[in-house]
C-alpha cells in the first residue's frame, strides 16, 4: 500500500476477544486511533454506546469506545467507506460482508477475512469487488492468517529468556518478525506471509521476541540475539527430526482426505 500504520485507515468487524486484542495491539504499534472503527453486532463503537458502558463485562470494548471513531460511524457500511483495511473477525459467511461494502473502499485495499470454517466472504468475491490483498484463516486459501504463526515463535522466545510475562509489544515483535521473513522471501498478493512449513520463520521470530522481552525487563536471563537464536533454531530442527523419523516408522500416521474432507463438511454445514 505504500502508507505509514499512523495514516490508513482500519475498520474492524467483530467485536469480540480476537479482534479487541488486534485493536489493542495495533494502536500500540501507532495506528491513529482517529482512523480505527470497530463494530460489533449493534454498530460502531463511540462514546455514545450506553449499552457497552453499562456492562462492565464489556470493559475492553468500552476502552475502544472512548479511544476510536471519533466521528460516531454507526455501521460497518460506512466504515468501509474509503478504508484502507478491514480485519473481520465475525460471523461465519458468506456474505456476512457484501462486495459492494468492498467495493467502497479505498484503492488497493486489504481485506482480512478470518471466520472460520467459512469466511465472512469468499476471496474471490472479495477480489472481484476491488481488493487487491484477501487474507483468511482457511489453508486452502491463499494468505492463511492463523495464530500457529505466532504462537511458536512467541512461546519459544519467552521461554528462552524465562520470561515473566508476554508484553503487548513481544507480540508486536513476532509480527514484525514475521514480516521480515516474508519481505525477505518475496510477497505477493497472494503471499504476504509465511506458511507453516517455512519452519525458518520460527528461530527468527523467537530471536526477536526474546530481546523484547529483555527490553521490556521481563526476561529472566540475557543474552544475545545470535545465541537466541542458535538456540531456538536447534530445538525446534530437533522436534521436526523426531517428528520425521515418528512418520517415517508409521507411529503417526497421515490422516485420509476423506476425513479432513468430511470434517470440513460437517464444520461448513453446522455454520449454514
């Protein structure tokens, strides 16, 4: 897209844990909180949602309120108007999300629809309607944004260091990190982020995450970013030969197609 996070503008759709924390984690990562809707099943979040005041269950989305869409948009409709992205994190589609809401946004758009097992709309919909990068959580599409991606990396490296917690901004580095990998492979539209097994994503994420959290305060042991990830590299080739050599003696064995086949089927007709 060719724009700084501070300048693009984000509509969020899904209200719920996912994409609250993806809110959270992208205005600490400099988003400008003027450029972010979120809306949920009632309407955008702003100051004037009584409604999400009044529950203190709701004490995430309340922050979000107070924080974003200072103009008051009410509608993910007119949120999609001239944005850059939408991060949906819904309700099974289709059609959850109209084309013609795609169609409204900005040129070169992303669209990041990740319900499963059905996305909120189907890629190619998306793409017919003007969206130049679709991602979602599905693997037989392209672009699969799935936390497998994360969590590895970021176990790995605040495990490395004994970290004490992990900070909002070790998950920003494993995005980061993320990126790089990808960046330095080469992305397209349709590749924008690493596979599962380009396993080579992992060490370096967890490099990256573990002298985080040493720059946060919260890693138990320091050292250095090569011995983190010499380490982390070490361990996880180690898990996959084990694997290997599991699946080479046949004590695990591959699942039949026709059962993912038929999971999938039963996944897609429990969200008709």
């Amino acid at each position: 897209m060719g724009k700084d996070l501070k300048n693009i503008r984000i509509a969020f759709f899904g209200a719920g844990a996912s994409n609250t924390t993806c809110v959270r984690l992208i205005l600490k990562a400099g988003a400008d909180p003027a450029n972010i809707v979120v809306c949920d099943s009632k309407g955008g979040l702003h100051k004037d949602r009584k409604d999400i005041e009044a529950d203190k269950r709701f004490y995430r989305k309340w922050e979000i309120c107070q924080q974003t869409n200072p103009k008051k948009v009410n509608s993910i409709q007119d949120a999609l108007k001239g944005a850059d992205v939408l991060i949906a994190l819904s309700t099974p589609g289709p059609d959850v999300i109209k084309p013609e809401w795609v169609r409204s946004m900005g040129k070169r758009s992303i669209v990041f629809a990740c319900a499963n097992p059905v996305p909120e709309i189907y890629p190619y919909a998306a793409k017919e309607a003007g969206a130049e990068v679709v991602a979602t959580g599905r693997g037989d599409f392209p672009n699969q944004v799935n936390n497998s991606l994360g969590f590895p990396g970021i176990l790995k490296g605040a495990l490395i260091v004994r970290a004490s917690k992990i900070t909002d901004e070790m998950a920003i580095a494993a995005a980061n990190s993320m990126a790089k990998t990808a960046e330095k492979r080469g992305i397209n539209p349709d590749s924008i982020v690493p596979m599962m097994d380009e396993w080579e994503v992992f060490p370096a994420e967890a490099r990256d995450v573990a002298m985080q959290a040493i720059k946060d305060g919260v890693a138990r042991i320091k050292i250095t970013a090569e011995e983190a990830f010499q380490k982390a590299e070490a361990d996880i080739k180690e898990a996959r030969a084990l694997v290997d050599h599991l699946m080479e003696a046949d004590y695990i064995k591959k699942p039949p197609i026709s059962l993912l086949e038929n999971a999938l089927k039963r996944a897609v007709d429990q969200a008709k």
